[in-house]
C-alpha cells in the first residue's frame, strides 16, 4: 500500500506541476500551496459512539502513524480511545482463529460534562478536536477542549485538555481486552498504568504488545484541570515485533517525557505531515471531491508506512477479536 500510495502522489504530482504552470493562482512552494489547499478540509464526525466497535470498518474519526492507531467512540460522559497495532496480530493457521486483534483502549471521563460536540479532524495538522460541556438550562459555564494525535514520529497517542470557565474532574482507564486465549497483564503505581496482551497459545508466532499511559501536568488516574490550564496524557504501545522489552521500553519512554519532549514531539509531528502533504497536490475546483482526495490520503497514511507489516483490509484500526473476513 504504501508503494501504491507514493506512485499515486508521484503521478498526481506530475498532473498538478503541469496545472501550476497554468495557473496563475499556483505560485510559491509546494509546502505554501499544500497548506492553502488541504487547510481548507476537515473530517467531521456529527456521533463517535456510532459503528465502534465494529466487526467491519469503524465509522468514528481514525488517527494513527502507519504502526500505531487509534479511534475514537464514545463512554458515559467522555470519550474512548481504541488503541490499535498494525502488528498484533492472532498468527494461528486453524479455521477462523488467526487474523488482526484488538488491543485496548483509554476511558477519559468528564463525571460533570456532558456529551461532546461533533468531532472535527484538522487534515493538514493531523489534529482532532472534540468539547466537552456543563451547565444548566442550556447555559454553558465549563467547557473542556480536548486535541488528540498519534504522534507521526513514535508510537504515542497523545490527549491535550484544557479547561475553562470551571474546573474539571477527570478520570482517566487504561484498558486490555481479554478473551479469546489472549494472555493479559496489568499494573499501576501513583503516576502511571500499564497493560500488555499476548498471544502464545495454539499461534506459529508469539505475538504481544504493550501500552503505558501518564499524564503531563497532573498525577494518578484521577486529577482535576483548573480552569484556564492544561493537562496531557500520553499513551505509549510497542510490540514484541519491534522490542524483546515492550513493556519496560513503553514504560521507560513516558516515564521520562516531560514539556520539553511533548514540545519536540509536536514539532516533529508538525513536520511530517507538512512534508507529507507537500509532496503533491491536486486542485481542480469541486471542494466535495478535494475534500474526499485529501481525506483519502490521510487515511492511507494514518494505516500504511511500514512495508513489513502492511495493514490488514480495515486498516490498522481493530476494535473486535472477530473482524469481518478474519480481517
């Protein structure tokens, strides 16, 4: 996919470069065009809590890195962040056992906020936002902005969440799915949890992945935002395929982020969708169809860049043990 995806941009490419030459609107870079075009285009989803999870295709809004995905549904007053791998897979030969699985997810409730507004998804930045309210008789006195990615250059999600006009109480569930011979493991001390799933019995390759979450800017699962401020929770996956110490690694690695590695993180994911978005463009007039281009590339990206484990056909985002076609 990721071949098919790179011959595409290159002959889009070669299709918008003969476009610019007669347009006098095309001049500049194709970093200043690409950012004047695709800004243009958001992914709204109007209901996240629809069609996840999903033994098909997940209707909610999609995020990842080609090795690491996530999409969003919806619990009791807050959202949830599915957590996905492209390599963890059941790899069992019998009839109807093997194929992609399921990881976990991360709960974040808002126990006084009601239900979010629709979620948008920013293309170009690679950025979805969702709010979260209170108040009574239809008069709003809090709100929680929430920007959530998957960091383009590691296996990071990352949740930024400010508060304003009151406080917010958060609570904050790291999850593994269990079932289905999996193996699973779970821990938490005063700043940080963490769950791993395994697959070792009845398999021709053991498979496990692990995932450990904290927050910058606050402590434990539960915390409060004070109005006006932010805090952020990360959420760090790696596999067996690429670790012999999953778990230690992803433990280690949030255990020493702080401002400064969020701040470097962001600026590498602002780089490499800038740099993947300047590689072509196309602009032909008809915003529906722009839209639906540029959506499709993003998603192509979010599931596909690492060619020894392309994605299955849902892409990298699995929500179920038992995915329509064996995945």
């Amino acid at each position: 996919m990721h071949n098919t995806l790179k011959a595409i941009s290159l002959a889009v490419g070669c299709l918008a470069s003969a476009a610019c030459a007669q347009s006098p609107a095309a001049t500049g870079t194709m970093e200043t065009e690409t950012r004047r075009i695709v800004s243009q285009y958001k992914a709204m989803v109007p209901n996240p809590a629809k069609g996840t999870p999903s033994k098909p295709v997940v209707t909610g809004p999609l995020l990842g890195n080609g090795a690491m995905g996530g999409c969003i549904s919806a619990i009791d007053k807050g959202p949830r962040f599915w957590l996905c791998k492209n390599d963890f897979w059941k790899l069992s030969d019998r009839a109807l056992s093997g194929g992609p699985r399921v990881f976990g997810g991360l709960d974040v409730k808002l126990p006084e906020y009601g239900g979010g507004s629709p979620v948008e998804q920013r293309l170009y930045e690679a950025v979805t936002l969702s709010t979260y309210s209170r108040g009574k008789r239809g008069k709003v006195d809090g709100r929680v902005e929430m920007r959530s990615w998957v960091a383009a250059s590691e296996n990071m999600l990352v949740v930024e969440m400010t508060a304003s006009g009151q406080d917010a109480n958060v609570e904050v569930n790291l999850w593994v799915q269990e079932g289905n011979d999996a193996e699973v493991a779970t821990g938490a001390d005063s700043d940080s949890q963490w769950v791993t799933r395994r697959f070792a019995k009845d398999v021709k390759i053991a498979t496990e992945a692990a995932c450990a979450a904290r927050s910058i800017g606050a402590k434990g699962a539960k915390f409060s935002i004070k109005a006006g401020q932010t805090v952020t929770i990360l959420a760090a996956m790696r596999s067996a395929f690429k670790s012999k110490t999953p778990l230690a690694d992803v433990r280690a690695r949030i255990g020493g982020m702080g401002p400064a590695g969020l701040a470097e993180l962001k600026k590498k994911h602002a780089a490499w969708w800038r740099d993947f978005w300047a590689k072509s463009f196309v602009e032909i007039g008809d915003p529906l169809i722009e839209q639906r281009y540029y959506l499709s590339n993003y998603v192509m990206a979010s599931a596909s860049r690492d060619p020894n484990f392309p994605p299955g056909i849902f892409g990298t985002w699995n929500t179920t043990d038992t995915p329509g076609w064996m995945g």
